[in-house]
C-alpha cells in the first residue's frame, strides 16, 4: 500500500522535475538566442533541414486534405441546396483549425523526430561534450538555429498547408462537381476576414511551433546517450507534441473563437 | 549534403511560397477591404424586436453592401432594441427618411438591415436615427400566429 503510494508520488515528482527542467532549458534558449546573429548560415542550413524538406509533405497533404474535405462537404450541402457554401466552410475550418494542428502533427513527425534523433545522437556520440571542450556553447551553436528555424518554418508552412488546401477544393468543388466559380470566390471573400481567421490561424500556428520544436529539442537535449534512449526520446517527441498541439488547440481556440 | 549555394537558394524560395501563400489568403480568400474607424458614419435606428442580427451584420441598400452592424443594445427607458449602424463615407446621400427594415437572407441566412430609400432631400449624417424602422420576422411568431387563426377558422367552422 504505502510502496504503490511511493512509486506514485515518485512518478508525479519525476514529471515535475521533467516540465521544470523544460523550461529552464527554454529559458537558457531563448537567453541565448541572439547568438545566431553570429552563425547565420547555421539558421538557414536547418531552414533547409526543417523548413524545404518538409514543404512537399505538407503540400501534399494540404492539397488532398483539401480535395476530400470538398467531396465530404458537398454531399452534405447539396442536400440543403447550398452547394455555393462549399468554399467559405472548406476556407473556414483549413484556416481556423485544420491548417495549423495538421501540419503541427505532420511537422512534429517530419521534422520534430528529426531535430530529437539528431541531437540524440550529437550526444550519444558524444560531440556536444567535445564541442564544450573546444568552448563552443552546443546551445548557441546546435539548439538556437534548429529552434528558431522551427519557429519560423511552421506558421510558413501552416499558411501553405491552408493555400494549397483551398487550391485542392477548387479543383474538386469547381472542376469536378461543378459548383460556381466566382459564387466559390466571392462568398469565401466574404465570410473569410482576414484579422478574425487568416491571422488568428497564424497566431496558432505560430505557438504549436514553438510547442513543438521546444519539446523536440528539449527531449533531444536531454535524452540517455544510449541507441534505446534515443529512441524513447524520439517516440516521446512525436507523443509530447501531439499532446502539446491539441491541448493548446482547444485553449487558443477557445480564447478566440469561443464568444460566437 | 548539397552546396550551400542551391541550400541559400531553396531556403529563399521556402520564404517567398510562404509569404505567397499568406498574399493569398489575405487578398483572393479574406476580405480585406472591411471599412475601418475612418471612413463610416454612424446612424442609429430603434427596433421592437431585433431578430438574429448581429454586430458585423452587412447593413444593405438596394442589395448593396454599405456598412456594417456597429454596436447593439437595448434602452430600458423606451423597451426598444438599438442598433448602431456604420454606413461607408462613401454613401453620402441617403435621404433621412429611408426605412430601415430587418430582413433575412434566404430562408435560414444571415439577418441584415435593408435601407429602403425615401423621399428626402435632406440626407443622413453622423449620430442621425431612422425614424422609420420595421422589426424582423420571427419565424417562431409566424408560425404561432398561423396556428392560432388556422384554430380559429376551424372552431369558427364547426359551429355553422
């Protein structure tokens, strides 16, 4: 009795320390941010790692998830005869929600697995003590350019998801099931507002970002040198995250959207 | 591992579809031409019973969108709804007598304010009120209304 009581609150003082521990080692990045003003080409090496290589997945997905959301929505709306409506819903939820939590998940397992196996391995084998002996922060030098390069390829790519998501419903609404084209512009147009969804969309993007790449740098960081611990670390990575986004997802909805 | 060059270059190409991408929400899915503090007057009008109307609701004049629904509330001295309405600068000469009614867009659409314009020379400026408004519809008042007659006429019937 008392030995389970133990272990419990050894688990619940251990996740403590975890979320504790995160956010000093948020807190030592973001102070030592400025650094990258230093090491520039770093930052954009890791926007090509992080940001290019994930850019046809999310393209891709954005573009189908766009196709099929127009083919569900349409037998639905026809059946009230408002088929005009097709491109103000499909815009409404790829802006509002789909864009940034899908390609949060999707970045998360594309890049965020990456950037934690990476720096896994950095210290597995042991290159991040080497560089501390040659006195190159592995902070400055490894952490900063891959956290900022998440922060600013996510809303990027999110917003891409979104465009390409809107691409694929006109394809399919206007080219396939015959809704009007200017009715599918103009209702879009007006029901879309560009501060109210385009930029909340952005807003949401923009912290599942920073949700996501800390935890995935964080795990990297602090993962056990061995092949196993990396590999928990990864797995961890790609859970965390998909926590993190779809926590934080309800809560920021919640505050903007939650008044209508 | 690529050269650097080709990495600068794809990296530059990521920003600007980025940036692209964002160019077209904004301007081809969003409207961004939504009047802003400046360039609207406002006009307030009184109604019995406002219906669904809501702030932001389109406030029309022969169909045409020209202003917005600014502020609602209700005044307790007169039991009257309010409803403040910001009309485009542009719409300078709107007679004063215009009717305001409430009416909806389609069967279940949105609720809006029509103008019906009047005889007037005289036209509206900022703080002005309608003075002719007509409440909206409620369909459940409708509905109501019908049935009581439809009784009606079938009680009046059954005893003849």
């Amino acid at each position: 009795m008392l030995d389970s009581l133990q272990r419990l609150g050894q688990a619940g003082l251990d996740r403590f320390q975890r979320l504790g521990q995160s956010v000093l080692f948020l807190i030592t990045v973001v102070a030592r941010m400025m650094a990258i003003v230093r090491y520039p080409s770093l930052l954009i090496q890791e926007l090509y790692s992080v940001g290019v290589l994930s850019l046809a997945l999310i393209s891709i997905s954005g573009l189908t998830v766009g196709m099929v959301l127009a083919l569900q929505m349409y037998t639905t709306l026809v059946n009230f005869g408002a088929e005009q409506m097709l491109g103000p819903v499909v815009a409404l939820s790829l802006v509002r929600e789909l864009g940034p939590v899908l390609t949060a998940l999707l970045f998360s397992g594309r890049a965020g697995s990456a950037l934690t196996a990476e720096i896994g391995l950095m210290k597995t084998t042991d290159q991040l003590s080497v560089m501390e002996m040659m006195a190159v922060d592995p902070i400055r030098r490894v952490v900063v350019p891959r956290f900022l390069a998440g922060i600013i390829s996510m809303p990027l790519l999110a917003t891409i998801f979104s465009a390409a998501g809107i691409m694929g419903s006109y394809l399919v609404g206007v080219g396939m099931l015959g809704v009007d084209d200017g009715a599918f512009w103009s209702l879009m147009r007006d029901k879309v507002s560009l501060s109210e969804d385009v930029l909340n969309g952005l807003y949401k993007s923009i912290l599942f970002g920073v949700a996501a790449v800390w935890i995935a740098v964080y795990e990297g960081y602090q993962a056990v040198p061995t092949t196993e611990g990396v590999s928990r670390a990864t797995t961890r990575t790609v859970v965390h995250s998909a926590f993190a986004v779809l926590g934080l997802d309800f809560v920021l909805t919640a505050i903007m959207f939650g008044d209508y | 591992m690529r050269t650097s060059r080709t990495v600068e270059i794809l990296v530059g190409m990521f920003l600007v579809l980025g940036m692209a991408a964002f160019i077209m929400l904004a301007l081809k899915v969003s409207n961004i031409t939504t009047f802003t503090e400046n360039d609207v007057f406002q006009v307030t009008a009184r109604f019995e019973n406002i219906g669904g109307l809501k702030v932001r609701s389109p406030v029309r004049m022969g169909g045409v969108r020209i202003g917005r629904i600014g502020e609602i509330s209700y005044d307790d001295q007169n039991l009257e709804a309010v409803v403040t309405m910001e009309i485009n600068q542009k719409y300078q000469k709107i007679p004063n007598d215009s009717e305001a009614s409430i009416y909806t867009a389609g069967l279940l659409g949105e609720q809006y304010i029509s103008l019906e314009p009047g005889g007037s020379s005289e036209f509206f400026i900022q703080g002005d009120e309608v003075e002719e408004t007509q409440s909206a519809l409620v369909l459940e008042r409708m509905v109501g209304r019908f049935l009581i007659n439809a009784s009606d006429q079938t009680n009046s019937s059954s005893d003849n």
